[in-house]
C-alpha cells in the first residue's frame, strides 16, 4: 500500500474487535472527456498474460482482446512455460507477474527465455519500479507495469512493449 501512495490502519480494542481501514490515494488523472480510453489505436498479435490473481488475469485479458490482442492465460509460471512451449513462436508478447506460487515471475522470464531468447516481456507486480528495476539490473525486460493499473496504463505500456519488440 506505502508503495502505491496508500496506507493501512488498524485499530483494536479488547471486547470491542479490529477495525481495519484501507486509504487508497486520490487519481487525478481522468480520460479525456467524450473519448473512451480503449478508443485509441488498435493492437495486433499475441499476448501470453500470466498472473496467479484470476480477477487479474481475466480483466487485463479482457482489456487486451478489447484492443484487438490475441490473448492466451496462464494460471501461474508452470502453466506459463508448458503453454509458451507448446507454441513459441506464437506469442509477440509475455505480460508476466512477479509473485506467484510454484514458479515465480524470475524463474519463469528465465524458463521463458531459454525456449525463445529474444521473447518480448513485460513485467507486472504490486512492487514499485525502482525495485524491480534492482532486481532486474543488468537483464534485459521489455518494460514494467505496476499493479493496481488502468485500462489507459495497460494500453500504454503494452503498446510500447510491442513496439520495443
């Protein structure tokens, strides 16, 4: 929460119970007016989204086919690389999240890698840029998109990962 500008607060009181209250911070960053935000221009290729999070998956999935992507997910890295090598000259894109069990986000771009080096990722997590970009350092990703995103931030990064490949 302290990475995305937010806090947590928890209160308790013996006999009373725990109140827990979650402060999300403010957007002012809104679309354009009369312009829908998936209006923009249109996608092409294959996407490959991978996130353990199944509201996640499916909503940047959905947000994707909108757009005009192909999209195929993976419930987790494992997943990932068995449906990735089954077909790897068919994803232009690997939308992948850092933390997930059985395989984590590292170890999959690396599984990923070795089938098809010049694979084309970009990275998600609720972790802050500047910390991946530590854990990273030195090897080379596609971009990143920090969760929680819009549908404007997902159009936008995956539009520039898709160029970049």
């Amino acid at each position: 929460m302290r990475s995305h500008g937010g806090a947590i607060r928890v209160y308790s009181k013996v006999g009373s119970g725990t109140s827990v209250t979650l402060l999300f911070p403010s957007s002012t960053t809104l679309p354009p007016r009369g312009t829908p935000d998936d209006a923009r221009s249109e996608g092409a290729g294959h996407v490959l989204g991978v996130d353990d999070e199944e509201s996640v998956r499916s909503v940047a999935a959905a947000l994707l086919r909108r757009r005009g992507f192909t999209v195929t997910e993976g419930r987790d890295g494992l997943d990932a690389v068995s449906v990735f090598g089954a077909a790897p000259s068919q994803s232009s894109l690997v939308l992948l999240d850092l933390t997930m069990p059985n395989m984590n986000g590292e170890e999959t771009l690396r599984a990923l890698r070795h089938i098809r080096s010049d694979l084309n990722v970009l990275l998600m997590s609720g972790y802050n840029e500047q910390d991946v970009a530590r854990m990273f350092a030195g090897r080379e990703r596609s971009g990143f998109l920090q969760k929680p995103f819009t549908a404007g931030e997902l159009y936008e990064a995956v539009g520039a990962a898709v160029r970049l490949g």
